[in-house]
C-alpha cells in the first residue's frame, strides 16, 4: 500500500513538473520570436549556438544544482567551488608545474569532496542545507585567497588549445570543446535521474522524505551523492570557466550562485523538491543565454537589464509553483 502510495506521488510531482517546463520551452520560444522580429540575423544556427558555447559552464552547475533542489536542498556554494577550481588548475599548472589533466582531475575530486562534506552536514548533522552551503562557500573562497589574491594567467598551450578548438557543424557553424563537456553531462545526468535507481530515489527524498525512510530507500546515501555531484559539477564548471578565461582569480563567478538557482527554478525544477527535469534546465540556462543575447543585441541596455529580467522571471515561476503546490491533490500530500 505504501508503494503504491509513494507511486503515486510521484507521478503526481512529475505531472506538476510538466507545467512549468512547458512554460519555460513557451517563454524560450517566444523570446527567439521577439528578437528575430526586431533585429536581423539573430536566428542565425550560429547565433543559437552561441548560447550553449557562452554559458557551457553554467549549463554544468545547473545541473549540478538540479540535483540538490530535486532532494529539497539548496547550494550556495557552486560559484565559489568554481572559483576555487580555477584558482587550483591555474596555481598548479602554472606554480607547481603539475601537467594539466592532472590538476584538472584534482581539482574536481576537491569540488565533489567539498559537495560530499557539506551533505554530511545537511544529514548527519541536520544542518539546513542553506546554512550548511553558505558555510561552504566562504570556505571555498577563502581558500581562493589562501592560494593566490592576485589572478594566475595560464599559459600552458593544452588550455589555448582547449579554448580554440572549433568543432564544425554543418552551414559553416562550429561549437566548442566546453559544449561538448556540458552535453555529455547532461545526457549522463538525464540518464542517471530517469533511468537509475539512483534517480528515482533522489525524486522520492524530493517528493516526501518520510516516505522514502519507510520504503527503506537509501535517504542518507541519496541526499550526500546529490551534493557531491553538485561540488563535482561546480568544479567541473570551473574547469570549463578556465578554458574561457584562461585564468585563475579568486573573484571569479562572485554570484554565479544564483545565475544557477535561478535557471533550475526558470526551467521547472520545484524549489520544494521531488518535479523537475534536466532538460527543463537547459532551457532555463537559454533562457538567461537569450536575454543576454537580446541585451547585447541592442547594445544601449546596460548589462544589468539581464539582472533585472531574471529576476522578475524567477519571482513569476516561483509563484506559478506556489499556484501548482496549492493545487496538489490530497493523495499527494
């Protein structure tokens, strides 16, 4: 009975997840309608493509996100850990000499060791996972600052390289080798969350995680996996924002914590847990891409505009959850 129970559950949050994803796909489509009706070439495939090769390490700590706030939970630590990243590949590559695989490796298993240290903290110690996050982030800036306070150039030719290479497509367009990093996360991450045991576990500690316990669904070992692939996203971000910059700075992606909750709430992932959907996020981070492309496009706005218009749109799906959570049916709550 209890099975069947937390069955339907779950297919009642993954119904109420298929709401605000169409909305984000509807308020993607007609954002690309407005700003091809107002300026010429802006559905250029290279132009779309663009979206993806700007915000490629973004795309990679959204994901990240997206795990944590399917269990419930929140990270405030994913653009510190990324900074901390490429303060560590620089400073090791650049300092130490280390070859630039294996700072790289290095550095992504201290970002998922970080993420697996602050999931002890939300379970073990029953620290709230804001608290817990925001503990995490000052550690991993501060130890941005412990390595250097001044910014590293990286000049080893394997990041150059990394960062030139085009990856041709057909009509002449091209993508990058941070690009195809971010959708091979994704696609493993789409697998893992809809085809896993693992998966349907972290949407069931989302959903109720009192039920999960009485299932005998590993709760503990779900939720400290979930921040841990959350630190390994956020490293790997770095890694991906080094490649880009071609540098190491502890002031690096100061914010970029919120640039990602916010494209996990505008692509449907319910803050509460339990509804949401990986590929909903890669919507909500071409979202911000488009905003930011039609900002550009304009070129008299001022950046902040994209600030500005993230947040009214986060404050709206935020709401329209809070419309959905209302509405749940009483065998769901």
């Amino acid at each position: 009975m209890s099975a069947a129970l937390t069955s339907l559950r779950l297919a009642v949050s993954h119904r109420r997840g298929y709401v605000p994803v169409a909305s984000t796909a509807v308020l993607f489509l007609a954002l690309l309608a407005a700003g091809n009706s107002r300026y010429y070439g802006f559905l250029d495939g290279q132009v779309l493509l663009n979206l993806l090769i700007n915000n490629a390490g973004l795309l990679v700590l959204a994901v990240g996100m997206t795990f944590v706030i399917l269990t419930g939970g929140i990270d405030l630590s994913v653009g510190a850990v990324a900074a901390l990243s490429t303060m560590m590949v620089a400073w090791m590559v650049e300092r130490a000499g280390v070859p630039p695989l294996v700072a790289i490796v290095l550095a992504v298993a201290v970002g998922a060791g970080l993420g697996r240290l602050m999931g002890h903290m939300v379970h073990d110690f029953g620290v709230q996972p804001f608290i817990a996050t925001l503990a995490g982030m000052f550690l991993a800036r501060g130890l941005c600052f412990l390595i250097s306070t001044e910014s590293i150039s990286i000049t080893d030719p394997f990041f150059a390289t990394a960062a030139q290479t085009r990856i041709p497509l057909s009509g002449g367009t091209f993508i990058s080798v941070s690009v195809v990093i971010a959708l091979v996360v994704v696609a493993i991450a789409f697998g893992v969350l809809h085809y896993t045991r693992f998966g349907r576990g972290v949407y069931a500690v989302g959903d109720n995680p009192q039920s999960a316990e009485l299932m005998a669904l590993p709760v503990r070992r779900t939720v400290i996996a979930a921040y841990t692939i959350s630190g390994f996203c956020s490293a790997l971000g770095g890694v991906l924002f080094t490649f880009y910059t071609q540098s190491g700075y502890s002031l690096n992606l100061l914010g970029t914590e919120l640039d990602t909750i916010a494209a996990v709430v505008i692509g449907g992932t319910v803050l509460t847990g339990g509804a949401g959907y990986v590929l909903g996020t890669v919507l909500g981070v071409c979202v911000l891409g488009v905003i930011q492309t039609i900002i550009n496009f304009e070129g008299t706005l001022s950046s902040w505009w994209t600030k500005i218009v993230t947040g009214a749109l986060l404050l709206a799906f935020v709401l329209l959850q809070r419309v959905l959570t209302a509405r749940r049916t009483p065998g769901s709550a």
